[in-house]
C-alpha cells in the first residue's frame, strides 16, 4: 500500500474533541474514506451551489458561481452563509485570490445584523503583497481578523491555492493554513474581551460572543474561489 494512504494521524484536541487528520490531501471536492467515517461531510459538492444562500436571502445570489470546481466570487453578491448551523467543529477548505484582493471565511455568524461581519469572527483571506491589509499583521492572511496576528506569513502567492482549516471546540480555537498552525485563541474569555474593546469592534461587546451560527464567506468586493470546503461536526 502506498505510503501516503498510510499517513493518517489521529490528533487529541482538548480531550474529547478529535480530529482524523491527513497529510495529502484527496481529490478537490471528495472525501477519504475515514472522513466518511468520521462524519465529515462537504459544504460544496464542486458543481453546484447547493448548501449556500445569500445573506438574509433565501437562494444564492448569482454573482458566486462554480467555475472549474471551485465555489467563486466573479460579481458583485454579497456575502453567502451555510444553509446549516455549526456550534463545535473542524473546518477545512482550500481558498485562492487574485491579485490585490480581499476576502474572509466567519464562522458562528447569526442574521440578526447587517452583516456576518458583526458577529463572526473571521478567518482573513488576503494577498498580503498586494493589499495595504497585508502591511498590518492583525489583518493580514489566516489572523483572526484585527484580534490575532498570524505566528508568520506562509501563503502562497496570489492565483495560488492554499488550504486553511479553522478548528472551534467549545471557546477554543485555532487557525491553520498551509499545514501551519498560525493563530490560536479563546473565545469569551478576558483576553478575548479586552481585544474587543480595544479594536474596531469597541462599540460591539457581543462580537464573537455567540456559540453556534452559520459559516459565511466574505464578498469584499473582489474575486476569489473555496473548493474542497468540508467540516465535520465536534462532540464534546
């Protein structure tokens, strides 16, 4: 058998979260066969937009469209949630951005604001060499967008694709991209509250305070593509 169906690693996560993690990732769009098993599922099935719908909205509005396997922004849209909620989970999916462009993954989002951003805590998608974000770290790709600067930027270039995966497991969670690990934090806590208040959420003491909601990819106005967008549920 070859080698890389082998290299399967079962990580712990906080006692009784746990995750099955590979190291070569399956075709685009598809699962291994332990995925299936441990409940994985996919939030786009590559050729359609089945499991999406706008903001507030009930359909998908037609500015994200599948194009060569990938969930993409080619107009203007508006952001699009999950038809389902999450509250615990681990989230995995490959992103790629033009250059120059802007996006976002959010996650716990609810609809009871304007926009996912006023709830969600956000997983930053960016060309860090080509937007002025990129200049700051807190705002730069894979942060916790204006709370947690990434350890280091390991993107790969602009019209590359990277993988990402954002682990939530109670107030725990941890942002990892292109096999990294760059940011980790606790949601609710003291520390998570005084971020809050010291940012461009001042005025928002609930920000990232709800504990299940629905996963949001940002249109901030400029081209970008999620394939491979797959989560499984966490009991705890």
């Amino acid at each position: 058998m070859p080698t890389r169906l082998l290299a399967l690693v079962l990580v712990p996560l906080l006692g009784a979260c746990m995750v099955l993690q590979h190291k070569e990732p399956p075709a685009p769009n598809t699962l291994l066969d332990n995925e299936r098993a441990n409940g994985t599922s996919l939030l786009f099935d590559g050729v359609s937009t089945a499991g999406w719908r706008g903001y507030k909205q009930a359909d998908c509005p037609g500015g994200w469209k599948v194009v060569d396997g990938a969930l993409t922004r080619v107009s203007e849209a508006g952001d699009i949630v999950s038809v389902e909620e999450y509250k615990d989970f681990n989230l995995e999916f490959e992103w790629r951005i033009a250059k120059g462009s802007n996006s976002g993954v959010m996650y716990h989002v609810s609809e009871d604001q304007e926009a996912p951003w006023e709830t969600g805590p956000e997983f930053q998608i960016l060309d860090n060499q080509g937007h002025k974000d990129g200049l700051d770290p807190r705002t730069s790709a894979g942060s916790n967008y204006a709370m947690h600067a990434p350890l280091a930027d390991v993107t790969h270039p602009a019209g590359e694709w990277n993988s990402a995966r954002i682990l939530v497991c109670g107030p725990h969670v941890e942002h990892w991209l292109n096999g990294k690990k760059v940011v980790e934090y606790e949601l609710w806590s003291d520390d998570w509250k005084q971020r809050v208040a010291g940012c461009k959420w001042k005025d928002r003491p609930d920000y990232g305070m709800r504990t299940t909601g629905r996963i949001a990819l940002q249109d901030h106005g400029d081209w970008v593509a999620f394939r491979s967008i797959k989560i499984q549920r966490i009991s705890r």
